[in-house]
C-alpha cells in the first residue's frame, strides 16, 4: 500500500488536490491573481489519479460560472473559480443561482486580494455572499481551505445551495505541508478517484422542474422564501461553527476573527503571555454568522474586538454597541491589508498595553513596474504617442499587463475589463454633444481582454456613432496572470484558429480593420495614421500583434537585434523618459545613456526612439 508524503503545496495547489479528491467532475475560471493556478493545479492532479473531469479556461468570470452551475443542476459537483473583481462580472447568475439552488455540490472559489497586491479594488467577496444569500467559507491556510472544500460540498448538497469559498491572497500563495498519496510512481498505482472520495453522481442526468429551472417572478419569489429557510438553517450548521482557539478569563476580552487574520493572532498569542487572558475566536463562516454565537459574545464578554479583512462582515452581523470594536467604528484600519505587526499594536491596544513602535524598512526599489524589456506593447505604446500627441488625445486604457502603459505617458484612464472602449465612446459623446472641439480618442486594450468584455462595448460604440482608434494589443496571451491561452490560441484539426481576432472585430460592424507588427515602427505608424484618418467617420481597429516574450509556449519572432550607443549620446535622457525600457538607464555623471545586456532583449526597437540616433545596430 503507498504511503502519503508531506509535501510543501501552495494554497491553489492544495484547493487543487482538495478538489480532485472530494469528486468535481467539472471546474472552469477565469484567469486572475491569486486565483489563477487552481485550474493548472487540477490538471497536474487530476492526471496523477486518473481521475474523470472537465477542465476549461473560459472566455469570462460570467461563462465560467454558468456553464459549471449548469454541470450542478444536472446532478455533477462542479466549480467555478476567479478573482474577487472577477465575482462582479458573475454577479447576475451568481444571484439567481443563490434562488434556484443546486442539485450536485457547487462551489464558487472568489479569491480576494486585501491590499491590493494586484487588483484595481480590494472589495471583500463576503459582501457579495450576503447579497446572493449564498454561504461563505474563510480559510485561513492551505489545509483549512481543504478541509473546506469538503465541508462546501457537503453544506451545497445538504441545503441545495451555491457555497463561496474565499480564500485571500495570503492563502492563495503561501505554502504549507500537505499530506499527499502517493506524489511518485506511476497514475495506475496511485488510488483512484472512487477510493478517494463518494461524489453524488458520476452522470450527468437532468431532471425537468420548469418551476425551478425556469422559474418566472412568481415561483422567484417562493424560491427567495425558501432560500431565507436555508440561510436560517445554516446559522446553526455544526460544522462550520465558530472555534475557540483559547480561553481567556471569563466575561473579560475577547477576539473574534477570521481568515488570515486568525493565523496572524494564532501565532501572537503562541509568542506572548500578555494576551493569555483574551479569549480567541476564529468564524469559519462569516456568513451566515451563527447567531447563537453572536448572541452568546454580546451576553459572555464585556468587550469583544473583531478583526477581519477586509469589510466588517462579521462586526455586522454581531450587532454595532459600545461593546464591540472593529472597522465599522474605526479602531480596525477601514483598508488595507491587516499585516502581523498592525494585529499585534491592535491587540495590545485593546488590551491596554503599550503599542509597539515597529521599524519600516526604506523602499530600495528605485525602479516602479514596467513593461518586460523587449515588450511589443512598448513599441506599440510608443507609436501611438508619436501618431496621437498626448497633449491633443485621450488615451483610454484597459485591466492587463498594459496597464503600465501608464508609465510611457500612454494611458489616462482605466476602470476595468472592457472599460477601455467603453469609455472612448464616452468621452466621444461628451465633447460632441457639448459643442467642444473633440480630441484624439485612442482606446488601448489586450487580445484576451477584448474577448472577456470588449466585443458588446465595441458593438454599441460602432451602432452609436463613435469616432475614435482602438489599438488592440495582441500578444496571444492572458500575460499578467501567467500566460493562459486565449480563444485565438484554439485551432481546428488542421491546424487553423477557431476564432479569428480580426474576422470578430469586423463582424462588430467595424469598416477599418488591420493587423500589423509593433516592432515595425513604420508599418505601425502607418497604420495608425490610416486609422486616424478612418476614425474621421467612425470606429477604426488596429491590432498589434506580437508574442509575449514570457511566453515559452509561443510561437512567432524572437528578437535578435543587438544594440550599442554610438558617440552621438549626450545623455539627453529621451529614451529613458519616453521608452521607459529597463535596459535603458542614464549615467548622469558622464551624460550617457547606458545599456544592461543582461536585460536587453534584442528587440531593436529603441533605434527608432533616440532623436540624435545614438542608439544604433552594430555595423556588420
């Protein structure tokens, strides 16, 4: 019989393994950080124990959603995983889902990212639950949020209800030991997936309850009845009842969080007789709160304090009185990540103890975010600076690696996925119907953001009349979550694309459509310059496309053009200041523009930046 190992896993690898081993048959995302290696996690494991299940990288947070709940009402455990900002573009089937229940376990993975390290909000998924009326679950490391994926079946079968799991980024990325049978050998000798788990069915088999299923308004309403039974019921779920962690004196202070928090407070109170008189609670299901717990902390304690990130959920529910303090009332931070020196000058705050004074450590980084060296949105982002003056245009930018284009002076507005055209119709209808002089308009945004939600803003952009460029940046590639593939990278059994980038944007009723390389600085500014004068009279696209340069996988031009700086450098700084490559830094000292090979990619398009042509390809 093989023996399990301890394996260092990362919190995405272990909800990962959670899955496989509780029976999903089903399990589609979108790409988004700290979500993203769930799906390539599941993969890795469902081969290792051959077992039987679905996996797809879909177009949206919304089709990923629908398309595995509808994998659930047909009797299969199915999941859907995202990033919290992501949960907003599921929100609509999110909310009915909540009303007409489940039939096989259904778990909606949002992973939040308090800070934000890597997202334009740091809104808290829990709010979304209480909304939907859908069960959340707050782990606090790796193998809590395995143990929750069991329990989120379970809880989803029982009641016939969706079930969130929210883990955060701290959870997400951070590793832990992890009980694994077996990790080597071959797939025949490791255990199958009947062994290790007992899911609903194994067959999809869906039965017909048109009151349900396509429930009118009147059986909604019946449905949003019962599902208020559910959430009742749920308050008093044994299973997911809050845990106490420690027992300090009675009817004196107490602590309750929840997610990584816990873990935060878990380790103080290892670290410190100080705090061993404070009671510690730890909610494992913000919502619904128990209410016999919350009734008991209003009732046990004179003083109960609530730390949790990154909403006050948790405070809510407990009820707002002098007894409790927490972020609704200002003595937790209203933002933020809640790091473990901010917890502790918390605790010793509450417990009235002398904060500590903590030592910040300087920011050394003396270069901000940027765009790989060798990056072909660079170039493009370039281009476009050159055919549309940033003094006489807008710029509307898009959520991505593109984002950055900021830095180049290149974007003035980003909102979120799709805003980008959005928005450039926006700005087109408010100079025209005000009487002003209408500027430049020129919208940035990716191949595989255009496809999660550029193609209705484009439609509705073209049908009401707007005038500006779309520059899409194809690199082939969803980049910044870590290179997943795009609709464009399917091919047919000949080896040709499914789906066609250009044949789409044309099909939107879009006349002036072209695709060009960005490191040819002439053809792209060319080609701009073409759509400039075609956005005269309606929407013009052009497509710049080139592959990611991360992207081991991808096939297309490798850079090979070496550069040097000739004796016509006077260290001017323009290159530095408007192509913002990494490779490229000035020497103040000797009024020279310098360049790091170890950086340089060879991509050759800084030639045509430098205005004195100092930069040049060495002679043969």
């Amino acid at each position: 019989m093989a023996m399990s190992i301890n394996k260092l896993l990362m919190g995405n690898d272990a909800i990962a393994l959670a899955l496989v081993q509780q029976g999903c048959r089903v399990a589609i995302a979108y790409p988004g950080t700290p979500s993203s290696e769930i799906i390539p996690a599941l993969n890795k494991w469902r081969d290792l124990f051959g077992s039987s299940m679905h996996l797809q990288w879909a177009i949206n947070e919304k089709v990923a959603f629908e398309t595995a709940y509808t994998a659930s009402i047909a009797g299969l455990r199915a999941m859907a995983a995202m990033k919290q900002v992501g949960l907003n573009v599921a929100s609509d089937p999110l909310m009915s889902a909540a009303y007409m229940g489940i039939k096989g376990g259904f778990i909606v993975i949002s992973a939040d990212d308090p800070g934000p390290h890597s997202s334009q909000t740091e809104q808290d998924s829990r709010l979304m639950a209480m909304i939907a009326k859908v069960p959340v679950l707050d782990p606090s490391s790796p193998s809590l949020a395995m143990e929750m994926i069991e329990i989120a079946y379970e809880i989803s079968e029982a009641y016939q209800i969706p079930v969130m799991l929210r883990p955060t980024t701290r959870v997400c990325h951070g590793s832990q030991g992890i009980q694994v049978a077996p990790l080597t050998g071959s797939i025949k000798s490791a255990p199958s997936l009947e062994q290790l788990s007992q899911p609903l069915s194994n067959r999809a088999d869906f039965k017909k309850e048109t009151n349900r299923w396509a429930a009118t308004p009147k059986f909604r309403f019946l449905q949003h009845r019962g599902l208020n039974e559910k959430i009742r019921a749920l308050s008093s779920f044994s299973k997911t009842s809050p845990m106490l962690l420690n027992k300090g004196a009675k009817g004196g202070l107490a602590i309750v969080s929840s997610g990584v928090a816990s873990a935060h407070l878990l380790d103080l109170m290892a670290d410190s007789r100080d705090y061993r008189h404070i009671t510690l609670y730890q909610v494992l299901q913000p919502y619904p709160l128990h209410h016999q717990f919350a009734e008991s902390l209003r009732n046990d304690h004179e003083s109960v304090l609530v730390i949790e990130e990154t909403s006050p959920v948790i405070q809510m529910q407990i009820g707002r009185h002098d007894k409790t303090k927490g972020r609704m009332d200002g003595f937790v931070p209203d933002a933020g990540e809640l790091l473990p020196e901010g917890i502790e000058n918390l605790v010793r705050t509450f417990a009235g103890i002398e904060p500590k004074v903590f030592s910040v450590p300087a920011d050394k980084t003396d270069r901000r975010p940027s765009l790989c060296p060798g990056c072909p949105h660079r170039a493009s982002f370039y281009a476009l600076k050159r055919v549309f003056p940033p003094s006489k245009s807008i710029y509307t930018s898009d959520i991505g690696c593109y984002t950055l284009g900021i830095n180049l002076k290149a974007v003035d507005t980003f909102i979120c996925m799709g805003g980008a055209i959005s928005q450039a119709s926006g700005f087109y209808h408010s100079y025209a119907i005000s009487g002003s002089e209408i500027p430049s308009i020129a919208a940035t945004i990716g191949d595989s953001t255009f496809f999660h939600a550029g193609i209705p803003p484009l439609i509705d952009a073209v049908v009401s009349g707007c005038k500006f460029v779309l520059l899409i940046l194809d690199n082939s590639t969803t980049a910044m979550t870590g290179n997943q593939p795009t609709p464009a990278q399917a091919l047919d059994p000949k080896g040709s694309p499914l789906v066609s980038l250009e044949r789409i944007v044309k099909s939107c009723g879009v006349k002036f459509c072209k695709t060009v390389d960005p490191y040819d600085f002439a053809a792209l500014s060319k080609t701009l310059k073409q759509a400039r004068k075609a956005s005269e009279k309606t929407v013009a696209v052009v497509i710049s496309k080139a592959p990611c340069l991360m992207d081991k996988g991808a096939k297309g031009k490798r850079m090979t053009s070496k550069v040097i700086i000739n004796d016509k450098c006077d260290g001017c700084g323009y290159c530095v200041r408007e192509f913002e490559c990494p490779a490229l830094s000035l020497l103040q000292e000797q009024k020279r523009t310098t360049i790091d090979y170890s950086l340089c990619s060879n991509c050759g398009f800084c030639v045509h930046v430098c205005p004195k042509k100092a930069i040049q390809e060495p002679l043969p």
